[in-house]
C-alpha cells in the first residue's frame, strides 16, 4: 500500500458513533496522511453532543448542515458536494468515507473512477454496493472503541467477539487467490495474495475474523502450508504461501 499519499477524510456524522473515533484516525494513518478532516451533520441536534467533546482533539472540522427538509438527508448532500470540491482542488490523492451509507456508492464510484484511492469505513450494517464501490473497506467493529457499553458491571471490557466465522466461501476466496499469485509450483508470495484477495472482495480483513495478520489466518488453517524465506541483505524474511493440494 502506499503510505504517503494525502487523505480527506468525511465522516458522515448522522450515523457514526463518535466513539471509534481514536481508533479511526489510526488506522487512516496506516494509508496515508489525513490532511483534510471534515465530519457533516446539523449541530443543532443532541444526537450530536459527543462528537462535539472530541472534534477539537482530533482537529476535525465540523461543517453545519441544516435539515431543511424532514425525510431527506442534507447532510449526504453537502458532503458529497465537498467531495467533488476536493477533488477537483488536486489538494490530496486519497479519500476515505467514513460511513454505514448507501448513499455514498456513487461518491466513491465517482472518485475512483478520476484515479482517487478510495478507503471506506462503517458498521456491520453497511449495504454491499458502498462496500463493493470502495478499494478497501474496514468495518470500524473490528477497531474497537471505548464506551461504556463495551465493559461489564465490573468495569471489565468485554471481549469482542469475531464479525465472522472462516466459512467454506471464505477459504475459496483465499485458495483461489493463492492459485491466482502461484507461481509453477504452487508458491505465492503472501503480500501479493493479500493484495490479490482485496482487490477481489475490499471488505476482508483478517481482523474480521479474530487475527491482527493475514499470516496468522493462514497459518491457522489447514488448507494451506506457509514458507519462509531469506532475503540477501536484509534481517527481514519474505513470507509464502501455498495449496496443500499444489504439491
């Protein structure tokens, strides 16, 4: 991934809870630099209120959007407005979309189409077509959040438990995008897999389904062998991947 590429970052403050906030920011780090940081809604509200207590600390900028009229959604409106704006100001080479929206999948679509690298972010809940429409989708359950509601009556965070089991649909995906990076002895180099399995379905993460690492899943899983290998001139080593069924 490339990691110093300039982000705008637009939360869609109508329907992220301000408490992935930390947690948020970052992982954004890990893509990029946020260096245009926008969150959207009617400050008016109450519902509001928390995100108001941590927008300074994270220099967010809050930019008011008034309902003007009941059952409509403004605040879509005005951050998808703002987006095109940005884009067009060549300010920054990367977005990412912080939002459970549907609304949002022709923003991205958009955005990706005039070469934009588009990040998305949002609960379980969000529809596959924004989800489809983003290079990269991270469910903001698997970054944590600190809240009230995630302890126990003693104060204790509980555990989260996992988004996902590893499904026979989920170990096709990795076997044939093992299969797909192979050379012609079944052995894939495990960075080229994990970019392979992305660009095939933006929504995985191995976070989703309790691990930090893509190295760890495989390793986990009996459908595949893994290998380590030196690198001349470096301490570090490169990690493969195989089929068991290649050999």
């Amino acid at each position: 991934m490339i990691k110093d590429i300039k982000i705008a970052v637009l939360i869609d403050g109508d329907n992220i809870p301000s408490k992935y906030i930390s947690e948020m920011m970052e992982e954004i780090t890990k893509y990029g630099t946020p260096t245009i940081k926008r969150i959207y809604g009617d400050w008016t509200k109450p519902y509001l209120t928390k995100w108001k207590k941590v927008l300074l600390e994270h220099a967010i900028n809050p930019i008011q959007q008034y309902s003007y009229t009941s059952g409509k959604n403004a605040t879509d409106s005005a951050m998808i407005i703002d987006a095109m704006d940005i884009l067009y100001s060549e300010k920054v080479n990367g977005f990412c979309l912080i939002s459970s929206d549907s609304d949002f999948t022709k923003l991205a679509t958009r955005l990706r189409e005039a070469g934009m690298v588009v990040y998305g972010m949002g609960e379980k809940k969000t529809p596959d077509p924004f989800i489809v429409a983003c290079d990269k989708f991270i469910y903001l359950e698997i970054l944590g959040g600190s809240d009230d509601n995630d302890k126990d009556e003693k104060g204790r965070k509980r555990k989260k438990s996992n988004l996902y089991n590893i499904t026979p649909k989920v170990i096709k995906l990795l076997k044939n995008s093992v299969d797909d990076a192979a050379d012609d002895d079944g052995w894939a180099f495990l960075g080229d897999v994990g970019t392979l399995i992305i660009k095939k379905q933006p929504n995985f993460d191995s976070r989703n389904f309790g691990f930090q690492k893509l190295t760890p899943l495989f390793k986990s899983l009996p459908q595949f062998e893994l290998e380590e290998r030196n690198q001349s001139n470096s301490r570090f080593k490169l990690i493969y991947v195989r089929n068991v069924n290649a050999k």
